[in-house]
C-alpha cells in the first residue's frame, strides 16, 4: 500500500494502516491517542470520531475522543 495524504495537514502523508502522519499524531492529546490505538468492536467508531473533528475544523491538540 501507498502513502496517502493526511487528513490533519495540507502536505503531510500518513503511511498505510495510520490515521495520520506522525507530526499530526503526535498532536492529538494523550487521552485521544491512546483510545485511538485501542484495537476492539468500537475502533471504527472512533476513527470515524476523529475525521469527523478534524473535517470540522477542531484543532488537533482539541480533539477529544468519547468511545
């Protein structure tokens, strides 16, 4: 798989299998990272929760998590 561009940032390329690129990742608070990388029934979910705030324009250090 190929590189694809990262929905956080105008230029940044997330590898295959990420989220995001890693300067945009390494944003994301701690608490939002961390149920992100949970691998369970609700991962869809949250990823979904994440684009959907960053389409919204939530800055990324903003960005809170629920499931």
């Amino acid at each position: 798989m190929a590189p694809t561009r990262c929905p956080g940032c105008p230029d940044g390329m997330k590898g295959p299998g990420k989220y995001l690129c890693l300067g945009c990742w390494s944003t994301l608070p701690m608490a939002a990272r961390r149920l992100l990388n949970r691998r369970d029934s609700h991962a869809m979910a949250r990823l979904q929760e994440l684009y959907r705030q960053v389409t919204a324009g939530v800055p990324l250090a903003e960005i809170h998590i629920t499931s």
